[in-house]
C-alpha cells in the first residue's frame, strides 16, 4: 500500500508561493496573512507529515541520524509545484534550506521566516537551546501535549510587544486542528536536535529573503545576522520589538516583505 499524500490547501492567484510551517504546528498558523497573500500568490498550504491534515503520512525513516529529515524533504518535494517560492517558518525555514538544494530548478527563492541554521547551542555555535532542555520538553510533551505546548507558544510569543495579543491568536489557530501524530512529534524533534545546515548554506544559489524578529528567544537573532554573511543573494528584514511569530505580529510587514521580494 502507498504512502498517504500530504495535505495540500491551494488558494489565490499569481506565482506559486509555498508556506511550511514549523515543528508541532500547522499550515493554518499563518494567520491573516494567508488572506493578504492571496491577493499575490498561488498559495500552496502543506501540512507537514503527521501534522495538521496530514495524519496518517508517516511513517518516518528513522534508522539513521537524518533519515527524519530527508523523509520529510522526499514528502514535501511529492507535491512541489514544478516553479516555486518557498516560505518556511522556523523548522519549516530549514527543509526550505533543504528543499533550495535538492531541487535548484523548482525552487526560485526562499523566505527563511525566524529559521536557523541550528536550534542547538553546539560547541562552536551559541546561538542556541541546550539540548537537555529539548529533550525535557519532548518528554513533557508526550505526558500532556496541551499543556506543553501551551507553554511552547508563550516561549514562541516571548519578546514580542505584543504577546498578550498574539498568544490568544496562535492558541486559537493551534487548537483548530488535531494534535500531531507522536511519531511525528519525536522526528520532528530528532530533526531539531540533529540538523546543523551552516555548512550547506554558501551552496545555496537562489535569493533568499530572512524575516526575523529582534527578540526571538527561540531562533537567536544572531542567527540571522550570521547567515547572512553566508549566502551568496540575501536580505535580512529584522522587525524590532518582534518574537518568533512575525506573520501574527506584524502582518502587514511581513506581507509586504514577501510582495516585494517574491513577485
């Protein structure tokens, strides 16, 4: 028996812009923006394996270090248009990275949206989480996903202006959909613990775009300053006063950085 497709939502008119959100969330996390974009773009909303409506499309490989990985690259390219911009949000920003490599003539540019290279605080990297502290919550996770998760979302709202707002807004857009798939929740976090993408980024030869938050707590804005020395065709948006969700903080930025760039 084959695999089951992911979930795909096509909406709008235009170039064809592909949204990846990050790990544990879903394709409806983008908000108000999806409706501004549409006015632009041929959106195409894919929930990542195990996600969303994407239930029932693992498994995973999970023998090797990074089969997590390349299992969901192999997915997602499974429904990639055939010319594209890709916006990935925070892990989603990361099989962007990917996605830019492994398939160099579909994918015209990226949107690196509060991504890094690295969510792991590494000997030679410090703009990142320790990794004792990841492992804790995938524990804390499988014994009481909503109240985890929870507390994921106000780590994602930290430092934004507006987190009394936007805290509200993720919740209600989280819970609007089933949890992820266990399975899905435990690759996802082998492929956080595992990928470490610096080496790969100078390879890139596509445009990239990277919206960032100064105040991030999750993806340092370090991160960002320091890819951008990196690539070979990039721009940095940093928004100030500005936490891990920019669409939901400053929708109206962040539209009009992707019109600008993507069009």
């Amino acid at each position: 028996m084959g695999q089951v497709s992911l979930y795909v939502e096509s909406l709008g008119e235009g170039p064809d812009l592909v949204l990846l959100h990050g790990w544990a969330m879903h394709s409806g996390m983008w908000g108000s923006t999806l409706h501004s974009l549409a006015q632009h773009f041929r959106l195409h909303l894919i929930d990542l394996p195990g996600h969303g409506f994407s239930r029932g499309a693992s498994p995973y490989k999970t023998g090797e270090k990074t089969g997590a990985s390349e299992d969901m690259v192999e997915r997602v390219v499974e429904v990639l248009p055939s010319s594209c911009v890709i916006c990935g949000w925070s892990l989603g920003g990361q099989l962007a990275i990917e996605l830019a490599l492994r398939e160099p003539v579909r994918v015209k540019k990226i949107i690196l949206t509060s991504t890094t290279p690295s969510f792991v605080k590494r000997e030679d990297w410090q703009w990142g989480m320790e990794e004792l502290t990841l492992k804790a919550f995938a524990e804390n996770l499988k014994r009481d996903f909503g109240t985890t998760m929870k507390r994921f979302l106000t780590l994602q709202v930290s430092g934004g202006g507006d987190a009394g707002k936007v805290l509200p807004e993720m919740r209600r857009l989280l819970f609007e959909r089933s949890a992820p798939e266990p399975e899905a929740l435990e690759a996802g976090l082998q492929i956080v613990l595992a990928n470490d993408l610096r080496g790969k980024l100078r390879n890139i030869v596509q445009p990239a775009l990277l919206i960032h938050g100064e105040n991030d707590v999750i993806a340092h804005p370090e991160a960002a300053g320091w890819m951008k020395q990196q690539f070979q065709d990039v721009e940095l948006a940093m928004l100030p006063n500005c936490s891990h969700v920019p669409f939901l903080s400053y929708p109206d930025k962040f539209v009009a950085n992707i019109i600008r760039f993507a069009r």
